[in-house]
C-alpha cells in the first residue's frame, strides 16, 4: 500500500504541519480527497505491528487518522484496547504551539503498547503520538 | 524555483541514496531527465547565500549537481574560489559506506565557505558537503 515517491523523499511532518494541514483539514472535511497521504483506519481494531502495511508512507514512523473509543458510550474515558493488549498513556500532554509560539493549536500524547489485559499487560517497543485537536 | 510537495514531505536522503540514486545515475546518464530534483549548476560561480533559491528542494540544506573546477589545466588541485570568497575544506573525507557496510561507494567532504582572498578570509557559518564517487 506504500506509494511511490522518488529517493531520498520523505513524510516527515512538523507537529505544527500535522496539525494544521492535516488534522484540522480532517476535521473540516477540507483535506483534498484524492490525497493519499495520511491512511484512515479503525487503529484500536489492530496490532501495532500490523499497522505499517497500513500506511501510505513512512519508514520506522507511520500516520494515521483514527476515530478515537469511549469506554462507555456517554462517557469521556478513552477505550484503548487493540489487538492482542491496550495502549496506555504515559507521560504527560504536550501542547503544540502555533509556529510563531502565540498560541496552542493541539495536543500531543505518547502511549505504550502492552500486550495481554490490563494491569497484567507485558510493555513492548510500540510508542504512539496521538495528535488532538484543543476543543 | 522551489517545487511543490504536500506538507510535511522533505527531500531528506541518505548518503547512500545520493551516491547510487543520484550521484552514479547523473555520471552514467541515466537519471530520468524530467526529475527536477536535484538542480545541476556551476556552483562556483555564486555565493552561498544565492544558493538556497536555485535549488528545487530543501529548507536549510539544498542540493546541486556541479562540475568541479581545476586550479591547472592538467592539475588535480580542485579550484574552490566562488562569488566573493572561496570554500575551505575542513576535517577528512568520509568515506560513504554501501547500506550493508560491505564496501565503500564514495567520498563525503566538508567544506566551508571564507568571504575574501585566500588567507586573510573571513569564515561564514556555510558549510558544504561535497560527495564524490570513488574512482
């Protein structure tokens, strides 16, 4: 599913650049639908390791837009289950600030994937940057 | 002359990638011709800072095909004198390693670029790497 592009060209987006080209974009509906650039999945439906034959680019980093689970359908609590374990938060939220610094456009939010249940779960490699949005 | 890639794309390549997709494929003529990737000029005829807007790529780091002039008709003593000043070279020669470490398939030098006449110039904070091909 990897496209084409010619040597030494990368996807390889600022914070900023994810935030304001791609997942506001997304947001909005205004994101050209012909660019095949950022994949859509279901992430929580996956393994980690199944998800870079997933992407579109990358090279030891893949992108993705992915609705986020509630773990109860009117509450606010994230489900993070996937695959064979869960993701699990880790460190604190990281504000990304607008390129001139005035002002924060995002949130950014690393996660650990374990593998098995909960509170039993052994940590493995996989590290995701979940992107959101302030509002 | 910059051209366009969606955000967050870079031409960001490897020394490997510049020396078997680029560097061998412009010497043996068979870099596809409709790629305006890296542009081909006589680099010693500008100063650096007039560079970055001849290039097709790059934000901080730009590419360029360019012959290398002699001192000396038959001499091999590159002649490095460019706009208002001359490039300098610093440090050894890397060599450039093939992706296995099997054998080495360049050389990678660092130059930097002094306003003035040899001796008395003064140093700039621009810096070349000059790849060449082994034989």
């Amino acid at each position: 599913m990897n496209s084409y592009l010619p040597p030494g060209f990368r996807f390889n987006p600022t914070d900023q650049e994810l935030i304001n080209c791609y997942l506001t974009k997304k947001v909005t509906a205004s994101l050209p639908s012909d660019w095949k650039i950022i994949a859509d999945i279901d992430l929580y439906k996956f393994n980690p390791w199944d998800l870079p034959g997933k992407a579109f680019f990358g090279e030891g980093e893949w992108f993705f837009f992915s609705p986020q689970k509630r773990k109860y359908p009117n509450g606010v609590w994230p489900n993070r289950a996937a695959g064979l374990g869960y993701w699990k938060a880790t460190g604190t939220h990281k504000p990304i600030l607008s390129t001139d610094g005035s002002n924060c456009i995002g949130v950014k939010k690393a996660l650990v994937f374990y593998k098995g249940r909960p509170l039993k779960g052994i940590k493995t490699e996989w590290v995701m940057h979940e992107y959101r949005l302030l509002d």
